[in-house]
C-alpha cells in the first residue's frame, strides 16, 4: 500500500475479453457479443473522459486475431466501420483525440477510410486521447520499430552507439504516447495476449471476471481503486520510496 494513494492514472489500457462467451451464454451468435461490446466501448469513453483518464487505449484487433472465422472476422470489420462512422461526430463534441496503433496498413480499405477521417477530425484535441489498438500485436511492433531503427541508423540518423530505450521506444506506435498505468482484462483470463508487452513493463495489473459486454462506469472505477492502493516500485525497495530526500 502507498503512503499516499496514486493519483487517477493517465493512461488506461483494456484488453476486452468475453464477448463470445457473453453471447454463448446467452444461446446467441458471437457476433451478438461483439456488438454489445461496442455499446460498452462507447460507454468507457466516456465513463474515461469523466473519470479524467487522459488515455484509453482498447485493444479492438489482434494480429492473430484474423486467424477467426472468416464471418466472424468480417462482421468484427463492418462493426468498426460502424462505430467510427457514428463515433466520429461524439469525439469531436467531447473534445477527444483518436489514435491507432498497429499494422492500420492492412486493415480493408473500407475501414481505413473511416479511420484515417476519425483520426483526421479529432486530431487538433489535446486532453483527452483514445487509441485503437487496430491489427495490433506487440511482436509486429517490434520488428516495425526495429525495422524503422535499422533505417535511421543506416540513414545516419542515429549513432548505434546511441542505442538506449528513449532512442528505441521512439520507433513503437506508441511514440508519443506516455506508458499505460494500468491495464485491465476482463472475462476472468489472467494473460496479456501480445498487448503493449514492452509499454507495460512497469503497469498495473487488474483482471476482472466481468464479460466486456457487461462491463460498466463502477467496474472501471473498482479497477482504478485497486490500482490506486497498490505501491509502484519500479524495482526500488518500498523503503527506499519512503525516504523523502531533502537535498
Ligand atoms: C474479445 O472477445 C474481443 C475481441 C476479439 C474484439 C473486441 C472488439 C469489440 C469490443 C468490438 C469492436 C471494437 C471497437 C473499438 C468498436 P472474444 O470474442 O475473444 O470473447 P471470448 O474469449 O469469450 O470468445
């Protein structure tokens, strides 16, 4: 526990889990589960912006993720179609920048489009920023930075005796994007499923076994709690953070 509770963590990040299940449950298809779980994602934003989370990023589409059913993989993109055309105009209202992280590159041409005119309205907001984390896995994202980096080296732009983490991470999606302090799963699985492996490093953790579906305002507050008692260490030891230094 903290001296002192943490502060409303800047930046949030959810690995959305259980739709299928919520649907099954329900003798529904798993497409059934997928679009209550944009009714969610819509009421996370702005349960987020409320809360003063600077940054939610949501894992929407995994790299592996196209290894699904063609059907389900499909009705998944016309879903994202749909909720970046009709979210577009509730962003701007409340002032909320978008961004994607991931291969955006190879997602069909129709999705893009929606994407890069979300992207492109929003993105003059400063406060508060969602990021979709789009045909996104933290391995790809290795080998584009490395591959960036490796070209910036080549270029002469970086001496490889520079190399550190502030020179590297600076060639991830997440550039200009601070770390997430916390992350969430819901659905009861306790795994971070190739999701902001390195930007994670020093996150807390909160799983929940609530199905994205049925995830609400007070279950993200529950997670912020839980967040807010535990003691960030960073690989000191807790006395060390108990000094205060007066020099
Ligand atoms: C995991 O549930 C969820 C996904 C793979 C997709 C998440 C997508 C949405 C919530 C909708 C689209 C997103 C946006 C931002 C509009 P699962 O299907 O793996 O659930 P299961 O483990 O119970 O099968």
């Amino acid at each position: 526990m903290p001296e002192t509770p943490n502060p409303t963590p800047a930046h949030v990040a959810i690995i959305m889990d259980g739709n299928g299940r919520w649907a099954k449950q329900r003798g529904l298809p798993r497409i059934e589960g997928h679009r209550r779980g944009v009714e969610t994602v819509r009421s996370i934003i702005d349960a987020a912006k409320e809360l003063g989370i600077r940054y939610l990023t949501l894992y929407a589409f995994s790299v592996e993720n196209w290894k699904r059913p063609q059907d389900e993989v499909g009705a998944l993109m016309s879903l994202l179609e749909y909720f970046l055309k009709r979210e577009t105009a509730t962003l701007v209202k409340n002032q909320v920048r978008l961004l994607a992280i991931g291969r955006t590159q190879d997602l069909p041409e129709f999705v893009r489009r929606q994407l890069e005119a979300a992207i492109a309205a929003t993105a003059h907001f400063t406060g508060h920023t969602l990021v979709l984390a789009l045909n996104y896995g933290s391995r790809t994202e290795v080998i584009d930075a490395a591959r960036a980096y490796a070209a910036a080296v080549a270029a002469g732009k970086i001496s490889p005796d520079d190399s550190s983490w502030e020179t590297f991470s600076r060639h991830l999606y997440t550039a200009d994007l601070p770390d997430p302090d916390l992350v969430i799963r819901t659905s009861g699985e306790y795994r971070v499923s190739n999701f902001l492996l390195l930007q994670a490093a020093y996150s807390e953790f909160v799983f929940t076994p609530v199905a994205w579906p049925d995830f609400t305002k007070a279950d993200l507050v529950a997670a912020i709690a839980a967040y807010s008692k535990r003691e960030r260490r960073y690989g000191q030891t807790s006395e060390q953070l108990k000094t205060v230094t007066t020099d």
